[in-house]
C-alpha cells in the first residue's frame, strides 16, 4: 500500500505538469503566429518600400542625391580629417581642408581628360568619316547579309504612308536646362558634406552616449566603425586599383601611338568605378577610335582587344586578391544595386550604388540579415528566434 500512494502522488503530479504545460505551449503557439504575421508584414512593407522609393528619390533628386552624395563623402573624408586634427590643426580647418584635398584632385582628373578631348573633337569629323569608310568595306564582304534582309523585306512588305517626326530639343538645349540643376545639387553636396565632416566628433558622441544601455553603445560603435571602414577602405583600394589601370592603359595609348594617352589613362580609371557598363564603355570608345584613325578593322580593335584583356586580368585576378574576402559582394546584388540607383540617378546613382550597398550589408551584418528564403518555407525572418526556449526552460 505504502508504494501504490507515492505511484498515485507521481501520477497526479505528472497529470497537472502535463496541464500547466498545455496552456503555455499555447501562448507560446500563439505568439510564434502573432511574430509570423508580424514578419510578413514587415516583408510587404519592405518590397512596398523598394518599389516606391525610386520614385520619391526620382522626384526629390535635388534634396537626396545631395545628402546621400555627401554621407559617402563625409564616410570616406572623415579619417583624413582625423589624421589631420592629429596633427594639431582645427576641426573646423581639418574638415575644409579633407574637403579641399578631395576636390582638388576631382578638378585634377577632369582636367587631364577634358583638355585632350577638346583637342581631339576637332578631328571628330574626320574620325566618323573613317569609321563609315570601314563600315562601308566590312559591308561589301557582307553583302549577301543585305541581300537576304532585302528578300525577307519585300516578302514582310513595307510600310508605306506618310511618317511623323518629332523635333526634339538639341543636345545644347538639353544641356542648358540641366547645368543650373548640376551646380546646385553639386554645391548642396559639397556644403553638406563639409557640416557633416566638421560635425563628425559631435555625431559619434550623440550616437555613443544616447543610449540606453551599455550594450546598445558597443553595438553603435561596432556598427559606426565597421560602415566607415568598408566604404573608406574599398573606396581607397578601388582608386589605386584603378589609377593603376589608367597608367598601365597611359602608356598602352602611347606605345601603340594614339592621340593624347593621358586622356586614354584618365577614362579608363574614371570609367573603371562604373561595374561592368565602365569597362564596356571603356572598350566601346576604344573600337570607335581604333576603328576612325586606323588603316584596317583588325589594326583598330587592337587597343579595344587589348584593353580587354587587361579588365579581364584586373576584375578577376588582380582585384580579387587585393580586396580579399572582405569585400566580396555577389555580383548579382552589385547588379542589381547598380540598375537600381542608376535608374533613380542616372551616372551619379550608379556611382554611387556599390558604396550604398556596402553601406547596407555592414549594417545587415550587425542587426541581422532576414532570412527571405527560408521564411516562405516557414522558417523565422531572423536567424535569432525570440521564442526558442532556454536550456534551463527546456529542461
């Protein structure tokens, strides 16, 4: 009798730890669909969110470009200007003399390449003249091609009626309406970066010293570190990549004998900055040139063949070894990001669009990137699960 009660008490008290349980599995169910639905949310209101926001920025690009030129500018400026407090000058002097730095060397680039051009667009005529003649010739050993687009077009037959042309505003038209828009967005830029760079000290100890906790101000300094080091850094290694690629495409120019080689050089690191449509650009402009100034179609895509030669040594060996792991991004993000702000802001966008996305990885990488993939199949949207139990709880 003695062992049949504490089997009973055992029973008993199985039964009501079984019942206790059953309500908190509940609330735990309960909130796994209450986050569930909380997530899908936020994952409609973020593609929501990326569709539209091409056309507010579209819209309001004269108050946008500006600011998100000068936040990558006061990221990348910021530790010269640091290195140059060290020194023992003035914020207010290191800031405009980080800044100065910076668009002396722009004005310096675009000088080098915008002189010879004004040079060599004399000689545009001529060079088109050329390049038709060779288009003329590679036409006559093609002639059969012609022949059989005439044939199909007699059988497709041709619209006939009259046709209406629009006019449209000329180039110098169009370039009249945008300068005065370029100047102010280029002084908007270059004045809120200079703010931002002399306010630097301020901002990172309003971002330190405003938190909560002492873990939510380790989390700001790693994020705030992390985002000016990739965008500095990969900004700084891109450029001596590519000002490297300019003097190697410099004397490649002047070897092979083309008119002002320092243009050449000068194009090529400028275009470089621009993933994958750059470098094509870079070769197109090169056929095009090859093609007016040299005797044959083979002698003229020689500079276009050899430069793409260097890009394919230099995007796939060179610069992946310099940059390391790092910065290896996928290349489909970069096209996408590419597309996307060159959509929005034309050159500008997609000069912008590798240290925007930069930007948003680092920050990912520290909050936590959503799981898109695994959350249609019904995993959390963040690898971290508020709702998993504790080892202690789960005992």
């Amino acid at each position: 009798m003695g062992s049949e009660k504490p089997r009973g008490e055992a029973r008993e008290e199985s039964r009501a730890a079984q019942a206790g349980a059953a309500p908190r599995r509940r609330t735990l169910s309960f909130a796994a669909q209450e986050l569930r639905l909380i997530s899908a949310l936020v994952v409609l209101l973020s593609i929501g969110l990326f569709l539209a926001l091409p056309f507010v920025l579209s819209i309001g690009s004269v108050v946008f470009l500006p600011l998100v030129s000068a936040i990558i500018l006061t990221i990348v400026l910021s530790p010269l200007a640091d290195r140059l407090s060290l020194l023992g000058l003035p914020n207010l002097l290191a800031s405009l003399l980080a800044l100065i730095i910076f668009i002396a060397i722009v004005v310096l680039a675009l000088v080098l390449i915008l002189r010879p051009a004004v040079d060599l667009f004399d000689s545009l005529p001529a060079i088109i003249e050329r390049i038709g003649e060779q288009f003329h010739q590679l036409r006559g050993s093609l002639e059969w091609v012609t022949r059989l687009n005439r044939q199909i077009a007699e059988l497709a037959g041709e619209a006939t009626g009259p046709q209406v042309v629009l006019a449209g505003p000329t180039f110098l038209e169009e370039l009249a309406f945008a300068t005065p828009s370029v100047v102010l967005e280029i002084l908007l830029t270059f004045l809120m970066a200079f703010f931002m760079i002399e306010a630097r000290t301020r901002m990172r100890s309003r971002l330190l010293l405003q938190r909560s906790s002492f873990g939510a101000t380790i989390k700001a300094v790693r994020v705030m570190r992390d985002v000016q080091d990739r965008v500095a850094a990969y900004i700084l290694t891109v450029t001596l990549i590519n000002v490297g690629i300019g003097v190697i495409v410099a004397l490649g120019a002047w070897a092979l004998g083309m008119e002002a080689p320092i243009m050449w050089g000068g194009l090529a690191a400028l275009l470089n900055f621009l993933p994958y449509i750059g470098p094509l650009a870079m070769t197109g402009l090169l056929a095009l040139f090859g093609l007016g100034t040299a005797d044959t179609i083979l002698l003229g895509l020689l500079p276009a063949a050899i430069y793409l030669g260097l890009h394919t040594v230099e995007s796939n060996l060179v610069t992946p070894a310099i940059l390391g792991a790092r910065f290896t991004v996928n290349p489909v993000m970069i096209l996408i990001a590419l597309s996307y702000f060159a959509w929005i802001w034309g050159v500008a966008g997609a000069l912008l669009s590798v240290p925007i996305l930069l930007t948003v990885t680092a920050l990912f990488d520290h909050l936590g990137r959503p799981n898109l993939v695994g959350f249609i199949f019904g995993e959390p949207l963040f690898a971290a699960n508020l709702l998993e139990l504790g080892p202690e709880e789960g005992a």
